[in-house]
C-alpha cells in the first residue's frame, strides 16, 4: 500500500483516520485504472476478440491489428486485476493464454443483458474529459452543454439504459399502470410522447411492447434524434415511432396524446416546470403523464449509501453542468429528491404526484395528477 504521510507526525492523534483515508483513495485510483483499461478493452474489440477463444499476446494482436507491445501489456494488466484469466501464469509472456470468463463477458459485452456494465465506463471517460469545462463553470457559473460531452457519454447512456427499456418498460413497467396498459393495447391507437427521448430506446421500447401505439419523441440534441431515427429503420418501426428535434411545448401539441413520459430526464432540464407544464398541455385532461426519475434517499444523510455517493458524483461530473449550461436554471442536478420534484410538478399545475410501487435500483416512478 502507499500513502502519503507526514513523517514528523506518523503516530499523531489523527494517524489511523489519515492513513484510512488515502488507502481509500489509493483504492479509488486502481477503480479508475480499471475503467480506463476496460474502455481501451472495450472501445478496442479485445474483449470480443477474446470471447469464447483464449489467445496469447501476439495472437489476439494479430486478431485486432493492434500493436502487440500494447496489448501484452493490457493482458497482463486485466489478468492481474482479475477480469481475465490465464492458462498457465507461469508461463513466457509470449506463449501464456488468456480467455475472457462467461460472467465477464455478459457484463462487458451482452449489450441485450440487464447486467450490461461496460457503457459506463464510457460515461465516466467521457464526465474525466469534460474536467477542464467542468472546473471552468466552477469558476465562473454557467456549465457546460449535453452536446459538449461528445459520443462516449451520449452512446454511453443510451446502451446502458436500453436493456431496462427493452426488458422492463413493456413487461413490468406499464403493465404496473393497468388504466395505461389497457390503454396502450386498445383502439383506436394510443398516442404516445415520449419527452427527452435520447437515442430513443424507450420509444421504440413501447412501441415493441404495444404493436398497436403510435408515439413520438422529442429531443432537442440533434446528433441524438439521428440516432433515434436510425434505430427505429434498423428495429423496424419507423412506421410507428417518429422522432422530432422539436420543442414539446408548441400550442399545435396540445390534448393529442393518451400517454406522455419522460425517462431520467427531468434533473436535467434547465427549467424543469415549463417542461412538466407542456407535458401537462400535451396529455390535456384524460392523458397520463408519466415521469421517470433518479431513486435517490428522501433526506441528505450521512454515511451516504453506494447509491447516494453514485448520483452525487455523476451529479458533479455530468448532471449539474448539463443541467447549468443554460440560463436561467434552477440548478436540480441528480440528486432530484420526491419532494423537489412535487413542488416542481405543483408548480407546473398538476394538483398531486403519485409515486408509483414499481421497484428498481435507480429510477422512481411518478405519475403526475391533473
């Protein structure tokens, strides 16, 4: 272990609490080693390459045309953090066989499983490098725009949200709503709006779940909306499912939808109660509006759980800034507890929220009453 210590004070009064504190955060530096070698692994192709077929070093160069000095390194590092395994470690550095274990790789490379982990890895590489901007908007207010973080934390978090979506949205989710479910299968077809829709995963998750619905995402990221539409042609459903660089709250809008939602996007939003208000006008007065946010503690409460530490950091690094970078802005950042969303969702006119019994790790769901 190293640490850094005062050696004219190695046994003071403060010595044990001290010398716990930077071996955390020498743990915390090998954690951030390890998301920066499993992007490499990741943005790479070596773990696919791995997949199902040990190779030495200069094999698995030969097999992603990458410079063999670089990827013996990499191996040797994934073997001795744990995430590959070896044949025989005791063997030359040239002839020693590494294979990628079956656990392994459905975290990092099963892009369909719930325990698909390797896109946040990318998120977090992608908040490392917005630092600069990040401590600029410290400095001097403002923060910093969603386009500015680039593809590594826009496909990031669309790849990492899609298995929920695909898996959860139409086989749990809405079917824990049985007036919206029952809705969403009947005639004539449910108008959907999905709000904040990103690469639109969640669309095209409804849209799957309910052959019969229409529905339609906003964004106002234009690179995202691309995206979106290119996903709806590849999953067949262009024909249901239209994606929109357009501001949601347009009076023509108004009373046209049966459903109207927005996933993990609302603390985001520069002014969340103008975006609530036009979700309100586009459901009018027999929608459902349906708000999916971040589960986070009711209270500030210390110790902090793993989750809590979690939205506060991604808060810092990503959310806040985003969320800052147009003005005026109240400023929510991740950590969006209940009660600041039900005075938002008050102020936007709706006269209550209802939270949902739907369970999950990271998200609460609010169904917002007219």
């Amino acid at each position: 272990m190293i640490t850094m210590q005062d050696t004219s004070d190695v046994n003071g009064p403060f010595a044990e609490q001290r010398d716990a504190f930077a071996g955390r955060l020498f743990e915390s530096i090998l954690g951030v080693m390890d998301i920066a070698t499993v992007y490499l692994g990741d943005r790479l192709g070596l773990y696919q390459a791995l997949s199902g077929s040990p190779a030495s070093a200069p094999e698995l160069a030969t097999r992603t045309g990458l410079d063999a000095r670089y990827v013996r390194e990499w191996l040797e590092q994934q073997a001795i953090s744990g995430v590959l395994e070896v044949d025989d470690a005791a063997a030359g550095s040239e002839t020693r066989r590494y294979s990628l274990p079956g656990a392994h790789a459905e975290v990092l490379l099963d892009r369909d499983s719930l325990s698909f982990f390797a896109p946040m890895t990318r998120m977090l590489i992608a908040s490392t490098a917005a630092l600069p901007a990040i401590e600029r908007s410290f400095r001097e207010g403002g923060g910093v725009a969603y386009a500015d973080y680039g593809a590594d934390m826009h496909e990031g978090l669309a790849s990492a949200n899609r298995p929920m979506f695909l898996h959860l949205l139409g086989r749990d989710w809405l079917p824990a709503i049985p007036d919206v479910h029952d809705r969403l299968h009947a005639d004539p077809p449910a108008k959907v709006a999905d709000i904040g829709c990103g690469h639109g995963w969640s669309s095209l998750a409804i849209a799957r779940a309910y052959p019969s619905a229409r529905v339609d995402g906003f964004d106002l990221d234009v690179s995202s909306i691309a995206r979106a539409r290119h996903n709806a042609e590849a999953e067949g459903l262009a024909d249901r499912v239209q994606f929109h660089v357009r501001d949601a709250s347009d009076p023509a809008f108004a009373g046209q939808y049966d459903l109207v939602t927005a996933f993990e996007c609302i603390h985001d939003m520069s002014r969340p109660v103008e975006a609530l208000r036009a979700m309100r006008g586009m459901a009018g007065s027999d929608g459902v509006v349906l708000v999916v946010d971040e589960r986070t503690a009711e209270t500030f409460a210390l110790p902090g759980d793993a989750m809590e530490r979690f939205m506060y950091g991604i808060s810092v690094l990503h959310c806040l800034p985003v969320g800052m970078a147009e003005q005026p802005s109240v400023g929510t950042g991740t950590v969006m507890r209940s009660d600041t969303f039900r005075g938002y969702a008050i102020a936007a006119g709706f006269t209550d929220v209802e939270i949902l019994p739907i369970e999950n790790d990271f998200w609460r769901f609010y169904r917002l009453v007219n």
